[in-house]
C-alpha cells in the first residue's frame, strides 16, 4: 500500500490504537481501511536444562477463560526486540536465559492489525528473583514434556496461535 491520505485515530489503549486512514491499493483502487496498530512483541519459547518448555497458563480476559502458552508481551517505545524478550521472559516466568536465539517473526493478524511477533528460544535457564506481571495478567508458570505440549496441541488444549508458531518454528529449525 503507498502513503495514507488522511488517518484518524479512533481510540488508544496502552500501546496500541485503532486507526483509520484511506489508502491507495497496488491496482490503484482507494478504500478507507481500519487497522489495530501495534508495536510489535516478541514471544519466547523457554527451555529447562531437562527439555521441559516453560509456559504459562494465564487468564485472557477478552475470551474470559484460562489459555496454556508461551511467555510473550509487547515491545515498549524503542526497545530492542531482544531486550523485550528477555525483560518478557523474567517478568512471566521468574527465569533469565544465558542464551536466546531468535527465530524470525510471524505475522499474526494481517487482515486488521499490523502486529509482528518475534520469536525467540531461550536455554540455560536461572530463576531469578523478580517475577513481576502487569495489573490485568493472572499467570501460572507451567513446566510441561515437550511430548505433552505436541500432544496437547493436537488435541486442542493449547489453541494460541503465537505459541504453536513458536513451537513450530523452533521444532522444523532444530532446536527441539
């Protein structure tokens, strides 16, 4: 798409905003479009010294139920995406990673928001002492087989879309 002609912002919340803007499509044709503009997060695939991964049950209040995932959040004003990684990883899990390896990014919801998440794994594992969350996130941490998590994927217990990407990419790269 080129250059928006005009943009309005319908609402912010946190970090990210509803825009609406017109723009030019590659045949030319103008539409006005609304998009959920985010700044981006990055989701983190822990993994314990024994092959356990890491993850997290944690509320989603949107859904209003309980979902089994990997640590992720959103990055803040110009952080590093690494940085945001770890910072994520900590806060969610109580653990710091010796290593982490990205693993290129995902484009979740192309349609309406213009999010990218990128996808780390992170090894060498230390609990720390900080273990901080955000006021709306209720959080468990979760060691699970990495032969359990496949198993609950496919049998429709974990359905998070950033997590089975992440999962996914980290198993055809070799890394589990």
């Amino acid at each position: 798409m080129t250059q928006a002609s005009y943009q309005n912002v319908i609402h912010t919340w946190k970090r990210i905003s509803l825009v609406e803007e017109q723009v030019e499509l590659p045949n030319g044709q103008q539409i006005v479009h609304t998009t959920i503009a985010h700044p981006g997060a990055a989701v983190i695939l822990p993994i314990a010294d024994n092959g356990d991964i890491v993850m997290i049950n944690q509320y989603r209040p949107s859904l209003k139920k309980w979902l089994l995932e990997l640590p992720a959040g959103t990055l803040e004003n110009d952080e590093p995406i690494e940085q945001c990684a770890c910072r994520e990883l900590e806060e969610e899990t109580g653990y710091s990673a010796a290593t982490i390896q990205p693993l290129g990014q995902v484009t979740p919801l192309a349609g309406f928001c213009d999010e990218i998440q990128y996808l780390f794994v992170a090894k060498q594992l230390s609990k720390t002492a900080r273990y901080q969350c955000d006021d709306d996130e209720v959080i468990e941490v979760i060691h699970l087989p990495l032969v359990q998590v496949e198993q609950m994927i496919i049998n429709g217990e974990i359905t998070d879309a950033k997590s089975i990407a992440c999962l996914s990419k980290a198993k055809l790269c070799g890394y589990i």
